[in-house]
C-alpha cells in the first residue's frame, strides 16, 4: 500500500546511527549504552594486557638466560623476572634452612619442597597475568545475549506504535524495526573483538607459561647441582663383601 502524505510527513528524515539511537526507547539506550561501555572495557583490557605480557615476556627470556649462564643459585638471585627471582628466591630459602653438612640425607625432602615452592610462584603469576581475562570472555558470551534483548524490546515497542498508528506502510515501519535491530548490532560489535582478544590473549598467557616451566627446571637443576656439590658422602663401612 503506498504511503500517505501523512506517512511520508511522519517519517523521520534522519536514519543514520546518531538519530536512531535519539529515538529509541530508552531500555534500547541503555541496553546500547552497556555495549559501548563493553567495548571500551575489551580495548581498555586488550592495550593494557598487550603491554603486561610483551613486558613478561622479554623479562622471562632475559631470565631464560640468566639462568642459563648462572653456575650456582647465589649468583641468580637477581634475574629480570619477577616470577623467575622469585623461583630462585624460595629455593635458596628452602637450602639455608639447614646446614651444608645436613643436605645429602635431606636432599630429596629439599628439592620437594622447593618444587612445591616455585609451583605456587608459577600459580601466581599466573593468577596475575589472567586478571581481566574472565571479563573479555564474559563480554564475548552475553554482549550478543544483551544485544538481542534490545532488539525484542524495540521490536515489541515498534509493533505497538504499528498497532497505534494503524499503519503497515513499510516506510512508517522500518525505522522503528532498524532501531531495535541497532541494538543486536551494538552486541556484535561488543562481542566478536572480545572474543578474538580473549583468544589472543589466552595464548600469549599460555606461552608465558611454558618459558616459567623452563625457568623452574633450570632453577631445580641448579638446586640439584648446589646439593650435589656441597654433599657430605659417608664413608663407607669396613667389612664388605670382601671382607676389606
């Protein structure tokens, strides 16, 4: 049915992103208000944890090679890294607390210890690299969720003003249609970057991981080489097989 002068005098004039947002109900703008708060918290995220973890790293590959080079512990007690001092600094806490000559019968209960030790500073870490990690993948699951709320919203708003109006001329009708379907877009636009950060960011963290993993085997080796250095054999008993 072709529209009426009336129609086409009602229609509004301006369709673009501004104006739509303007003339949707306001549950629309705030639910679109949400998604652009998302999205500046994905990029706010995204910047921040690309810097943390290019910081990371190149400390832990410096550390790599620290400890590399290291001939004892003592002389790694000062590597770039955080995490990798940290390794160092609670196996050299767990070999002072007894003497020289009290390593050999302990050394197994020692090096236990001490990977449990640098197991809990490689949680942490973790812990810490991570945080704000759930928030990209809570953005990515329900901005499309929150979306799609706001277009049923504006869509049953628009079938109400249809019903009011008495009108099923396409062109009085789009508008309100394009305006709930804003919001789904809004939730898309949310969603996919936070989604591909999510990943992004996931995997860097994953290959952080596997470079602590090495720094903690090389600072257990160089734990195994302190004890085995500074152990006290015992002599042996007279009187063997032989009789010597």
């Amino acid at each position: 049915m072709p529209a009426t002068a009336q129609d086409i005098a009602t229609m509004p004039q301006d369709l673009t992103v501004g104006a739509m947002f303007q003339r949707a109900d306001w549950v629309v703008k705030g639910v679109m208000a949400i998604l652009v708060l998302a999205s500046v918290t994905t990029l706010s995220i995204w910047i921040y944890k690309t810097w943390e973890i290019l910081a990371q790293r190149r400390s832990i590959a410096a550390a790599l090679e620290a400890l590399a080079a290291a001939p004892a512990l003592g002389t790694a007690a000062r590597l770039p890294d955080p995490a990798a001092a940290a390794m160092v600094g609670v196996a050299l806490q767990e070999l002072e607390r007894y003497p020289s000559a009290a390593w050999y019968p302990l050394a197994d209960g020692i090096k236990e210890r001490a990977a449990a030790l640098i197991q809990r500073v490689e949680a942490g870490q973790q812990r810490r690299l991570s945080r704000g990690v759930s928030v990209l993948g809570s953005i990515g699951a329900a901005a499309p969720f929150i979306g799609l709320f706001g277009t049923v919203w504006g869509i049953m708003n628009s079938f109400i003003g249809i019903a009011q109006a008495q009108t099923t001329n396409l062109a009085v009708v789009a508008p309100g249609i394009a305006e709930a379907l804003l919001a789904t877009a809004f939730g898309l636009v949310a969603a996919i970057p936070a989604v591909l950060v999510y990943n992004l960011v996931t995997r860097a963290i994953a290959g952080y991981r596997v470079r602590m993993n090495d720094a903690a085997a090389q600072v257990m080796c160089l734990l195994s080489r302190e004890l085995e250095s500074e152990a006290v054999v015992p002599p042996r008993k007279a009187g063997g097989l032989h009789g010597v």
